[in-house]
C-alpha cells in the first residue's frame, strides 16, 4: 500500500562552474518509492516533477545535482524553492520543449527570441492564426533569419522594451534587416493596411497624427467625422473650452481645481455646470446636501 503522505525533496542544478542553475522539486512516496523513480547521472533514484528537469539530464548537460532539503511537505517545499529561485536569481520557465540546440545562444525564453519564432511561424505554419494575412499573403521571412536565431539577433539587436514588437517598414515586403525595425504597438497600428489616411491642406496623414498635431483629442476627432463631419470642419473647429474652465472672481480653472479648492465633488460639480445648467456662480456657491 502507498503512504498518504506525500514528501518532497528540494534539489539544486549546479553548473560545471558549481553555479546554481535551476531549482526542482522531486514527489517521493515512502512505499512503492521505485515504481515513481528514474535514474539520474549520479544514480540516485528521484522523479523529477517538472519536465525542464528531466530534459536536462537527458541531454547530458554538464549539471551537477545537489540535496538542498528533503522530507517536505508540498507548502514547505514551493516555500523554500521560492526562497532559493529569488536568493539566486533563477529564471524558473518551464518548457516541455527543451532540446540541446535551444541553449546554444542562451537566449531562448527572451523577448527576442519569442519574436523570431512568432516571426518564422505567422510566415511558415499553415496552422497558425494569423498565417492567412502573412504566408498565404506572400510575406516570406529572409534565408538568413529563417534558418539562423543568432543571424536575426545580430541584425536586429535588443528591443528598447518590453512594449516593442517587431514591425515591418513596408507592409507589402517580408521580414529582412531593411524592413524590420523594433516599434511599439502605436506606432504599429498607424502603419497598417486596415488605417485610413485623411487629407488636409494638401498633407495626407493618420488620424492619430492629425490629433498631435492639433493638439485635440484622437476621439472627438473620430466622433465629428462618425457623426458626419468633413475634414475641414472637423480639424478646424476648436473645442468647447467654457464647458472645462470656469471664471470667477477673475480666477479662471477647470473644474477640478475648482472642486479641489471648495471641497466638491468634480462629478456634482460638472452635473451642475453640463446637465443642471447652472450659472457659475451658484454651482460653486451652493453647498453640497
């Protein structure tokens, strides 16, 4: 019969350089223990839990395998792998993929690294989601970069954050060092195909850079031009300020500032100014009930 109890042990992955690279946990049953067990390098019996674990051992990584604790219970040991994964920095991934070539640049849960295998997949893979708009489109990867990570690395470098993405220049070319550059999900969205451009004193231009521009807001845009405004109309006339600031006394702010300064709320506020129609004075003189 097999104990009800469950105990861990807490093992540590040291490299040749008797670095720790990874931390795992092994479930051990005091009865029937070999049935659950497998042979490591150094013929101890344990089952590795996760499957990164045993991967390692099975591509012959130069690991060494150390006992940090044993006779665990479950909490004790996420406690203490926790404590050991924080204490040296360990990047715990898990991967039920892991072969010998991925560590051959070190690189291979990074940032970069996801952006090349998304890359190579949306242009090579059928069954991927987005392969209709890239693969059957006729958007190819270039020789280099589909066959080597390091050569796309090299061209491509680091990306500045974690909010970039890998962006194509021309959106009608492939993937390749010319029309690649690193860009945030923004700047992308003003350079695809589905993005409408509009037309003013002979510049043609995005909505979103119209709005800089003219400093006005990119929804009241998009709202005058829904409700069937032209382009002249929509860029030249200007916001409705009066409903925003407020004078008095000859003060002149916003409603905010207002509400800060008489201890109102801003929505009861505003509901007096935009809804009730009240004058300024009232609105800022009445008490709130």
């Amino acid at each position: 019969m097999r104990c009800n109890i469950n105990l861990y042990y807490l093992y540590v992955f040291l490299d040749k350089d008797k670095i720790p690279y990874y931390i795992g946990q092994t479930l051990y049953y005091k009865q029937r223990k070999q049935s659950h067990n497998s042979r490591v390098k150094n013929k101890k019996y344990t089952s590795f839990k996760y499957e990164k674990a045993r991967l390692l051992i099975r591509e012959g990584f130069p690991l060494k395998i150390k006992l940090l604790h044993k006779n665990l219970n479950k909490k004790q040991a996420n406690t203490l792998e926790s404590y050991y994964i924080n204490k040296y920095k360990l990047a715990n991934t898990l991967d039920k993929k892991i072969t010998k070539k991925s560590y051959k640049h070190g690189l291979c849960y990074t940032q970069v690294y996801r952006a090349w295998v998304n890359m190579r997949a949306r242009c090579n893979n059928p069954k991927n989601n987005e392969f209709d708009n890239y693969g059957k489109r006729g958007i190819k990867v270039c020789k280099s970069w589909d066959k080597s990570f390091l050569s796309f690395y090299k061209d491509i470098g680091e990306p500045p954050s974690k909010k970039h993405s890998l962006e194509r220049i021309n959106n009608n070319k492939g993937y390749s060092k010319l029309n690649c550059k690193w860009a945030t999900m923004s700047q992308q969205a003003r350079n695809t195909r589905r993005v409408k451009k509009l037309t003013y004193r002979g510049i043609n231009k995005t909505l979103v850079e119209w709005s800089e521009e003219l400093d006005i807001s990119y929804t009241t845009l998009r709202k005058r031009l829904r409700d069937g405004w032209d382009v002249e109309k929509t860029f030249n006339t200007p916001l409705n300020q009066h409903l925003h600031l407020l004078t008095y006394k000859g003060k002149t702010q916003n409603l905010k500032k207002w509400a800060e300064e008489l201890d109102i709320n801003v929505k009861t506020l505003r509901d007096r100014v935009n809804k009730s129609k009240w004058g300024v004075v009232k609105a800022l003189n009445t008490p709130v009930n």
